[in-house]
C-alpha cells in the first residue's frame, strides 16, 4: 500500500471544503487511470496537487510524461473536476544537497 499521497490544497478551501473534496476525487480519477496503464511510477512522482481559483495546479517530483499529464487533464476536464482544461504542471523545485567537504 503506498502511503506517501501528494499534499492536496486549494485555494479557499476554508470557506469552500468542497473544493478539497473535488481534488479528491480527481487525484482517484487520474491515479486510477495510471493504475490501468500499468503505470506504477506516476503516483510516486507527484509532490502537491492545487485547485488555484479553478485552475488545477499538478507539481510533480520527477517530470511526467505528457501520457501522465493526460490523467489529470482527463480527470479535471470531467463531471468529478471542474469541467475544465484548465490544468497547468510544474517540478517541485528542490534544495541541492549539501555536499560535506572533504579533508585534504
């Protein structure tokens, strides 16, 4: 069983908890439709998943293929999403490690 789930925001989400709800679902909806892809990798690439003032915010770990790209495009363009296209995807922007120095 996988337990690292992307973190899942949106925007308003205090005063609008259905919005949450509807990420969701549609983090379901695209992860199953990699799960019958076969598609094992997509799920361990995803860092944060945010609905930005109705516009699907996907950041990945590890860049995605434009088929993963698709699960979620298809996912958000449903009746469970906003029934939009309106889906943008960005890299996680990562610290470079620290490397430790060596002695001489």
């Amino acid at each position: 069983m996988y337990l690292d789930h992307p973190k899942i925001s949106a925007t308003h989400s205090e005063t609008e908890p259905d919005r949450l709800d509807r990420l969701y679902r549609v983090y379901g909806y695209a992860i199953g439709l990699a799960d019958a892809d076969n598609n094992v990798d997509c799920i361990t690439k995803l860092a944060k998943i945010h609905d930005h003032k109705g516009t699907l915010m996907v950041i990945w770990y590890v860049a995605p293929s434009e088929k993963e790209k698709t699960y979620f495009v298809r996912a958000w363009q449903s009746k469970i999403g906003d029934e939009s296209s309106q889906v943008e995807h960005a890299l996680m922007l990562m610290e470079a490690p620290i490397q430790e120095a060596t002695e001489a």
